[in-house]
C-alpha cells in the first residue's frame, strides 16, 4: 500500500489549506484512516481520524478548524484546514491500518484515540509552514 500526501505549502496566518492523500489500494475494509504530524523537535501527533462507521476524532488543538474527509470511492483522504496558525507548522502525513490485523473493537478504540500504533501504512508527508 502506497500513501502520497499532497497540498502542503507556505500560507499566512488565519489562510486555508486542503491536504490530499492518495492511496493506492481500496480502503473500503480498512478501520482507521488518519493525519498525524510532526514539529521539528516534537513528537508525532494525532490530529484527525476518521474510522470505517465514518467516526471522525480530532486534537483539542485543531478541533473546530480542521475538517478530515474522504471521496466516495475510498482512495482518497483528505484534510481541510482553515484559520491556520504558525503552530499547525509541521510535516503532515497521512497513515492508515491493515485490515485484519486487530480485531475491530481494538482498531476503532485506537483510531478514536488517534493513535499511531494503529496504523501500518504511512505516507512520506507534506510540509505546511504557516508565517504570522
């Protein structure tokens, strides 16, 4: 399974952003699907994921600014983010599981805690840098 994250780039404060993951096979049975990121000198974080039943978790720091979604076909995830501050900069990466690995209480439980031990697939990331 391939994983490319699109859409990063350098906005000002308070702009808008659209991240695209594409994913090179059906995530139909897949439980968890998700975006993490990571600030130089911090660690990765869980900030949006959305389980099989369509339930979306997100971080206290982005709720409310950030929208996770997916197409209708299931290959694509995306990642709406407004009102965008200097502390969203960081490499984003989209991740998703392997399905049948964990049984589906454990994998939805994980993907609600937004949790990177779930996810087995990763994507290279996109850079988002946002400047005050």
């Amino acid at each position: 399974v391939q994983l490319v994250e699109s859409g990063g780039g350098s906005v000002q404060a308070g702009g808008s952003l659209r991240l695209s993951c594409a994913i090179s096979e059906s995530v139909i049975s897949r439980y968890c699907m998700g975006w993490f990121r990571q600030a130089p000198g911090q660690e990765r974080e869980g900030i949006a994921t959305l389980d099989i039943r369509g339930t979306t978790s997100y971080a206290d720091s982005v709720k409310g600014r950030l929208t996770i979604s997916r197409d209708n076909a299931k290959t694509t995830l995306f990642l709406q983010k407004n009102s965008l501050k200097p502390e969203d900069t960081a490499m984003y990466y989209c991740a998703t599981d392997q399905p049948g690995k964990r049984n589906s209480g454990t994998a939805m439980g994980q993907c609600r805690q937004r949790s990177a031990s779930t996810m087995d697939y990763w994507g290279k990331g996109t850079q988002v840098t946002i400047s005050s």
